[in-house]
C-alpha cells in the first residue's frame, strides 16, 4: 500500500517537472521555428527604415540595350537586354518582394540609375518601342518583370529600397538603456544596501524602508513608467533638450523600477557574510567603513553580480514603463536625448499594427534570449573564477 | 605589580537583563588572567568590555569605571583603543584573502603603504606566532586552505602585527583539537614576556596550566580571583572549589 502511495506521489513530480519543462521547451521551438529564417547578421547592423529610390533610364544616348551575358544564377530571372538578373524574396515584414542579384558592369542600373545588387525593385513604368506603357509591380514576381524588361527601351519611373526591417537602432538602444541604467542604479542601490545592513540602527525607520523596498518590487512597471512621464521627461526636457521621451528619462526610470531588486539582492548577500569577519576586522581597530569596503564589500561581489544579471535581464525584457519614457518610435539612428525603442518595445510596436509581424519578433525575441542568455553565462563564468581564487 | 586594567564597580546590562554585577578587578601586566566560570557567567561579555566591543551592541549599558594605563577607557578612541587591545576569537576567522593579506591587514587600514615595512610586519608576526615555518612557502595563497590550529595561529598573528600591549582571548582552543591546542597554549606562554594576556576558558586545566592569575565567575559575580596556584591548590571559597573539582557547572 505504502509503495503504490508512493510511486504515486513521483509520478505526481516526474509529471509536474516534465510539464515545466515541456512548456518552456515549446516556447523556445515556436520562437525559433518561427524567427530563424531572418536571423542573420544584417537583421542586427541594418536599419529599420528603408532607404527609397526614384530613378529612371530615359536617356537613350547615354546607354545600350541587349547582348549582356547571362551569369545563369539559380532562381535569377535575367533580361539580357539590360544585364540584370532578379529574383523572388519574402522581405523581414513578410511582403513579396523583387531582389537584384546581378547586375552586369555596363548595365544601365547600374550606370545610369545608381542601383546595386541586393537593392528591391517594388515599382516600374517602362515603355516600348511603340511608346506603349508597361507597367511591372513586384507583388506579381521577377518573373513578368523581365518579360516587360525585354520588351522596354526605356524606363521612365523605378521605385527601388535597400535595407530595412533591421533591429540595430533598437538594439543600441537596448545596450544603451542597459549600460546607463546600471551606471546610475549600481553605485546608488549597492550604497544604499550597505547603509540599511551596516550603518543603519535597526529600528523603526528602517523597518519602513524595507517594507517601502519590499511594496516597490510588487509595482507593476506601467505605473513606473507614468512616473518616468511625468517626472523624468520634462526633467531631462529641461536639461539635456530632448522632446518628450528619451534614452535618458528611459534610464532614470528603470533605475527607479531596479533599485529595490538591487537593494535586496545585495542586502541578502550582506546578510550572508560571517559576522566574524566584521569582528575581526573590527577589533584591529579598523574603522566601518574600512571594514565595510575592505572586508565585507569584496565578499558580496557575487550577490551584486546577481543584481546586475538580474537587472540586466529587466532592461532587456520591460515594455511597459519604457512606452512612455523612451517612446514607441522605431529609431535608426540613437541618441541618448531622443526618442526610439528598446527590443522588447520594437516587438511591441511591431505586434501593435495594423499587420502583426510575427517573424520579426520572433527573431528579435531570439535575440534577446542569446543576450540573456550569454550574460548569464559571462556572470557564472565570473563567479566561478571568484569561488576558485577565494577557496582553495 | 604594574596593572593595565583597573575596573571598578562595572555593572552591565542587555536591557533590562543585567549580565554583570559590580565587578572589581585589577589585571596585571604581562601576566596571563584566565577568566573562569560556567557559561552564560559573563566573563566573555567582561572580556569585551576591554577593547569596547560591547559598544557596538545596541541594547548593551554599561556603568563603572574601566582604566587602561591609567586612562578612562571611555575616554580613548574605541578604534585606537583595539590596535593597542586585540582580540582572538572562538572560532578561527581569518578574512577570506591570502595570508599575507590577513597580517597585513590591520597596519593598512592604520594607512602603512610601504612594502618592505609591511613585509617585515607579517614574517616578524608570523615567526612571533610561530607559524612561519609552516607557511612561508605560500604566504600568498588563502588563509581559508590551512586547518584550523593554523588558522587561530594566523588570527594572533593578525593580532600582533598591530603590536598590541593586551591580547584578549576568547576560549580560543575551544574548536581546536588536542595537538593545535597544545601548540597555542605554548605560544601564549612565549607571549607572555611582551604581552599582557587575558584570556577566557572552559577547560580548567588550561587555565591551570597556562595562566598566572584566576579570576572564577558566578552569575555575572567574580566569585573568587587571585593568583591561579591559590585558586587552584587552595581555594578560599566554597564555590569554586566546586567548581574547579567538577563538582558542578
């Protein structure tokens, strides 16, 4: 009776584990599944915003048209008429799309229209030799757009971009956000927890400030984030010139949102330290502070390099607060006083459209669990060299 | 006979749990005082009072009269007062950093930078604890690698470096084993010549073997106090004779 109780209650955590598990393991499959296809290294160095171009090749003096020699590339639709080959592609927003692959050297795209390989052709208006219009669109293909190549002289409108649905502007917005949020959050939570656990009288007051701290963590961000609207932007409005939101009204904010994370952390890691060590440094005439920066504070390095991971990980993933203070606008060039998103914001402003892009976020969420993923690994790294070099 | 500690009339409370009564007491200088007595008798909290460790206990009061070198105790600076009275604990407690590190610590924190004095510092205070044979091969490894007997003798060496008049010892063979207590009870015997040593036990032979003068606690009282062969041989009073035969306690 007792065994089959037993193995009853295992098979109750052996289940409950493995569901844990299960789910985590099919979220990771759906976002990779879904977002492999555009990780590459240009989503993470090209822009966001497509760069737009409007030419034409209307001066038939300048040009000449047939006998360029076909590279027979696989899947390229070549015209040998005007020595370029296209091809079919599905861009980061998930639209058809018409890439050049190959441009000949002489060819008139390339002298004439200033186009380059890679470049998408969304839009052309060519027209025959009988002065007929032929008007070719990349949505029906490359394939009817060389047949209208071949029969055009000249072309009087191309619509062409380069780049676009990159993250990188998103992206140093995040590094951004990390490194300056910790630069403020850091010095000032790591002070304020050695002041509670060694300076301060355990009473009354701290008590409240602890309670304070322990009420704040259980805020959600949103809230912070009116704060940063209203206090932090017109605050840094005034001192840094930005209008309306910002990187640096972003950082101030979520240094607000980390610090009783950062405070307890640390606090916890005080609170781990022998008291012998406090004694002993004390009864050799060391003063407090000389204690607290030479004996305590080398000891709590791994509690304070838990707080930094673990703020890490809320830069990177809060969406809420930073709505306000940094904005929704997808940035392609970031600066510290000007309005852009972070990656969780720019998934955000993604899903939030008309047409949700669900690649894309997939992909930038990918990129933001490498990211976390790698700085807990560099922190276990560094602990691990701490733990050898203190005990050995 | 030189004293270095007069106490008069010292009463101590944790609020309103008074630990100490009036006690009277004349330490002797470079002598060895053992403090004895079953626990919880107050002579651990006694042995605070000399380099004001107690003041940094938030409900702790003390009342009396406390002199070091004919000085009020209260009225010396409680950081300089601990480079001149170090303190060895119950349980080993090297900082986590390298032995040299340990030594050197406590002549830093008073701002001495140079090497070579500093150098000079840790191996006189190492051979001075008679650890320095043992170690001197990896002086710049952990003090948390060496056993324990090591590890007490590093913590008087850390007490010496700061070249102190007293040594307050707090039942420091209490977590070591026969041998490693052996080893420190002779250092104390050498240290006796330079410093004045006070030092609290629960092992009566040690305070028998090693001290000069006895001071036997009660309930916060010092029962009986005088010079250890007395106490021993012949005590005065009924109690401690009780005591040191193992009749109670």
């Amino acid at each position: 009776m007792r065994k089959i109780k037993d193995l009853f209650l295992n098979v109750i955590t052996y289940v409950s584990s493995s569901f844990g598990c299960l789910v985590l393991i099919i979220l990771l499959l759906f976002v990779f599944k879904n977002g492999i296809r555009l990780l590459d290294w240009s989503l993470i160095t090209s822009d966001y915003h497509q760069k737009t171009y409007q030419v034409n090749i209307t001066d038939t003096k300048n040009y000449h048209l047939g006998d360029y020699s076909d590279p027979q590339l696989d899947g390229v639709y070549y015209s040998s008429v005007w020595g370029i080959g296209l091809q079919d592609d599905i861009d980061r927003n998930n639209e058809k799309i018409v890439t050049i692959r190959y441009l000949a050297p002489l060819s008139p795209f390339a002298t004439i229209a200033k186009l380059e390989v890679g470049y998408q052709i969304s839009k052309m208006t060519m027209a025959d030799e009988m002065g007929n219009n032929l008007l070719a669109l990349a949505k029906n293909g490359a394939e009817p757009m060389v047949a209208d190549l071949d029969e055009a002289k000249i072309i009087t409108d191309i619509i062409a971009t380069s780049g676009g649905g990159g993250i990188r502007g998103s992206l140093l917005t995040t590094l951004y956000l990390i490194v300056l949020t910790l630069v403020i959050a850091l010095p000032l939570g790591i002070c304020a927890a050695i002041y509670l656990h060694e300076f301060a009288k355990q009473n009354q007051f701290t008590h409240i400030i602890r309670t304070m701290i322990d009420i704040t963590t259980g805020i959600p961000s949103i809230i912070f984030g009116l704060v940063g609207a209203i206090v932090f932007i017109p605050m840094m409005n005034k001192t840094i010139q930005s209008s309306g939101g910002s990187i640096a009204s972003g950082a101030l904010t979520l240094t607000i949102i980390l610090l009783p994370t950062i405070i307890k952390t640390t606090e916890e890691s005080l609170k781990a330290i022998p008291n012998s060590y406090r004694m002993a440094s004390l009864a050799l005439g060391a003063s407090k502070s000389q204690t607290t920066f030479k004996v305590i504070l080398p000891n709590a390095v791994f509690g304070i390099l838990t707080a930094t991971l673990l703020s890490i990980g809320r830069i990177i993933g809060e969406s809420a607060a930073l709505i306000y203070a940094v904005g929704t606008a997808i940035k392609d060039s970031v600066a510290i006083n000007e309005k852009s998103t972070s990656l969780a914001v720019h998934i955000w402003s993604l899903m939030g459209g008309e047409n949700p892009n669900y690649e894309l976020s997939c992909a930038i969420s990918i990129i933001i669990l490498l990211i976390v993923g790698l700085v807990s690994l560099g922190v276990k790294l560094i602990s691990r060299t701490i733990n050898k070099t203190e005990v050995k | 006979m030189e004293t270095i500690f007069t106490i008069s009339d010292l009463n101590l409370r944790y609020d309103q749990n008074q630990v100490l009564h009036s006690i009277d007491l004349n330490i002797y200088k470079n002598k060895i005082t053992a403090f004895i007595g079953p626990s919880g008798c107050g002579k651990s909290t006694l042995l605070r009072c000399f380099n004001r460790m107690n003041d940094l206990i938030d409900n702790c009061y003390i009342d009396g009269n406390i002199e070091f070198a004919n000085k009020n105790l209260n009225e010396i600076n409680p950081i300089e007062l601990r480079t001149k009275v170090g303190m060895v604990f119950q349980t080993p407690n090297p900082f986590p950093m390298s032995i040299f590190e340990n030594v050197a610590y406590g002549p830093k924190c008073q701002g001495i930078r140079n090497k070579a004095t500093l150098n000079r510092i840790v191996i006189d205070s190492l051979k001075k604890a008679s650890l320095y044979e043992e170690v001197k091969d990896r002086l710049h490894e952990s003090a948390l690698g060496l056993s324990g007997g090591q590890q007490q003798r590093l913590c008087i060496a850390r007490c010496l470096a700061m070249s102190p008049e007293v040594i307050l010892m707090d039942e420091p063979t209490s977590a070591l084993d026969p041998i490693a207590t052996l080893k420190i009870e002779e250092l104390i015997s050498t240290l006796k010549k330079d410093f004045s040593i006070i030092i609290v036990t629960h092992n009566m032979q040690q305070a028998a073997r090693i001290s000069d003068y006895t001071a036997f606690f009660l309930l916060g009282e010092i029962i009986e106090y005088g010079k250890t062969v007395d106490i021993f041989k012949n005590p005065k009073n009924k109690k401690t004779e009780d005591y040191i035969t193992g009749r109670f306690g």
